[in-house]
C-alpha cells in the first residue's frame, strides 16, 4: 500500500479528503480552528535587551532563518550555541510553536549534533570545545548534520551535494522564486497555499538536478517539509484585522535578511536575519500554537499537490530518478506512506520515529557509558507527549539506505 500511495496521487487524494474539510476552514489556526482573538500581548520586543545585534566573528548563524534571528534578537544566546531548555521556550514564546513539537526537536538537535553532556546545540557549524565537549566533543550542529537533521530540498538553502556541503548560504534565486510566486498580488500574503506551490518548485529543483538527492524519514519528510509550512505558520504577523495572521513581503524579506533594490534585485546578508518591529506572533494556547497536529494537517495539504514530498526516498545517481521507500519495510509495518496524510496518525509516527531513529545516531557516536544517559534524556522528554495508543516502532530497519548514493553524509564524488 505505501508504495502505492507514493506512485498514484488519488491515493493520497482519498486520505486527503478525510482533512480537506478541516483545512478550507483552518487558515492558518491549528486543529481546524481560526483564531479568533488577537491582544497587543502578542508583540515581540525588539527594543533593550531584545534590539537586534549583527553576529560578530565568533558567533554562529545557520540554515534556518527563524533560528539565526533569534540568536540576533538575544532570545537565543547570541554565540549560537542554544541550551536544550532554551530551544524550547524561545520557539514557544517568539514564534508560538508549541512545547510538543519543539521540545522533540531541540532534544533531537542536542543527541544527534550537540553536546550531549552539556545539552546545548549549534543553530550553525560546529561549535569550539567547552568544559563538558571534550568527553564526546560538541557536536557537528545544525550545519554539519546533513541526513540526520539538515537535509536537501530546502525552501531557500541548496542542496549538500550540489554546493560542496554549504547548506548555511541561502540561494537568492531560490528565494526569489518564492518572493515572485505573490509579489504582485494585490494584497501579497505568503500564505501556507504559497508554500505549497513552492515546496513543488523546491522539491522539483532537487529532483531534477541533483543526482544524489535524498530524503529521509527525519531531516527530508518531517524538517525539510516543516521549513516550508514554519515559514506562513510563524513569521506570519497578526493584528485586529489579521487575527490569523498576514505574511507580506517587507516581512518576510526581513526574516530572510534580503534586501530589494530599486530595479527588483535581491541581496542576501548572511547572518542578518530579523523580526521586524510591531510584530506580532500567533496566540498562545493549547488551540493556538504550532504543534504536530498542526503540522500533520498543513502535510496533508502538500501531499495534494507534491506526494512524492510526503514519502521517504531518493534520486539513486542521475537526475529525475526519484525512487520512494514503502514506510512500512523501515518501520516493521508499524507505519505506512499513506498513513502521513493522517493528522492523527502522523503525529504517531512523528513521535515513534524520533524514539526509533535516534538511538541508531547515538550508537553512531559511540557514547560509551554516556548512552544510557543520552536514551534517558531521550526517552523522560518525548515520552509526556506519546500518546499511548499509538503504533511503536519497534524495528527501525535502516537497509533502505544502500539504495540511495546520496544517504552518505558526505557528498558522493561526481
């Protein structure tokens, strides 16, 4: 069945249907719901101790443009170097994602690329030694986790193999695709029907030009998917006549630190991203934030549109020859590809796969003695979220790699 989902879209079109109710009504309001209040207590300051502040040489800046301006604003140390508790509380708090779907991912970061002993994390490259580094070191970072964390098919940064392994840059010409999609719209809103469009152009790029595209259950079908629907979902800036939110283009070319001059062109400035003034995030609240249910209904969405985005698989060494992975034969048949246009369901798999997939990249790393302590870490944060109900993972077969050349973490040779 998962391979059949991947290969006739009306399969994903009649799971679609059992969601497409919910989304004609949600905008841009998790669970199928609107917002329907708006407060002033939504404004994010950006003034004293929150002014935007340009990295300096030492500081790291990454891939995720959300992330970086974070780190600017000081919501985030501004090394670049996130303590596990912070990640968390600052997404929660700026951005209005919510606790159960941040958490996992800031825990995710800190066992597969951080330091596991200090639990912190870098949003970008590696990050220099500390005082509890050296036992394991600190970790690769966001930058250097390639397959586990950062992965291709991104909605402004290129591909590992296709730029030498700099995934940090963001490609002008592929935001710009973005920008042109509403520029010239009457009122311009980058909305999730925006992202969609973009994530097949996106998804397209990768698969028509890099012969090792690949993308995995984690950094490709839950992050890379997550990027395109974080950028409508937390940058959108809300007010009394927007209370679900507006994306304009001054907004989301400060997020993406771009610059438009006055004969249309756009610049990038590495490391400048910002959260403009008098902007104001999503509500707060269990009906309000970003979750994974939130999440699970926007990918439901995409898989109408691009359901090969919605699966796990890869080009196998040329281009255009994207083969998908029956989710079933990785996770014991605990899951399937269909399953992923499920709200309910994926919010299953996203837990079960974060509690399966990591301890194989812990393994990785040889901890040693440290591994029990990484698996506790692991296991006291995920599991206050599981719903017990759901299907576990109890084999995650990871064969279906060696079909993929770019499943290496570095770029194959040319």
């Amino acid at each position: 069945m998962g391979r059949r989902a991947l290969e006739n879209p009306e399969v994903f079109n009649s799971q679609f249907e059992k969601t497409d109710a919910s989304q004609e009504k949600r905008q841009t309001g998790p669970a199928g719901l609107p917002f329907t209040t708006f407060d002033e207590n939504q404004l994010i300051d950006v003034t004293g101790t929150h002014k935007w502040v340009a990295p300096g040489p030492g500081d790291i800046r990454g891939p995720c443009p959300g992330l970086n301006a974070l780190a600017n604003h000081g919501y985030f140390p501004h090394s670049g170097v996130v303590p596990l508790t912070v990640g968390a509380t600052a997404t929660n708090q700026v951005y209005g994602l919510a606790l159960n779907f941040g958490t996992p991912l800031t825990v995710y970061a800190t066992l597969v690329d951080g330091d596991i002993v200090g639990q912190s994390w870098s949003i970008g490259r590696k990050p220099p030694q500390t005082l509890t580094s050296p036992l394991l070191g600190p970790g690769d970072g966001l930058s250097g986790s390639h397959n586990k964390y950062e992965g291709d098919a991104s909605p402004g940064r290129g591909d590992y193999y296709l730029y030498n392994g700099d995934v940090e840059s963001l490609r002008v010409e592929k935001f710009k695709a973005l920008y042109d999609i509403a520029k010239n719209d009457a009122v311009p809103n980058y909305n999730l029907d925006v992202l969609v469009k973009h994530r097949k152009y996106t998804f397209d790029l990768s698969k028509n030009t890099n012969p090792y595209f690949f993308f995995p259950p984690f950094a490709g079908l839950a992050v890379a998917n997550a990027a395109h629907t974080f950028i409508p979902a937390l940058m959108s800036n809300h007010s009394s006549e927007y209370p679900n939110g507006i994306l304009d283009k001054e907004t989301l070319k400060s997020f993406f630190a771009i610059t438009e001059h006055a004969d249309g062109s756009l610049t990038w400035q590495p490391g400048y991203e910002r959260i403009p003034d008098n902007w104001y995030r999503r509500p707060l609240g269990p009906q309000n934030e970003y979750s994974p249910a939130s999440f699970g209904l926007d990918l439901a969405k995409i898989a109408q549109t691009v359901p090969e985005a919605v699966s796990v698989g890869g080009n196998t060494g040329t281009t255009n020859s994207f083969t998908g992975v029956d989710l079933g034969d990785i996770t014991g048949g605990a899951y399937h590809t269909q399953d992923l246009v499920d709200p309910t369901k994926f919010v299953c798999f996203f837990y079960q796969l974060t509690l399966a997939a990591v301890p194989d990249f812990l393994r990785s790393r040889a901890l040693g003695t440290l591994l029990a302590t990484a698996l506790n870490l692991l296991k006291t944060k995920i599991d206050p979220f599981v719903d017990p109900s759901c299907a576990k993972i109890g084999n995650y077969n990871d064969a279906f790699l060696a079909q993929f050349p770019g499943a290496a973490v570095n770029a194959p040779p040319p």
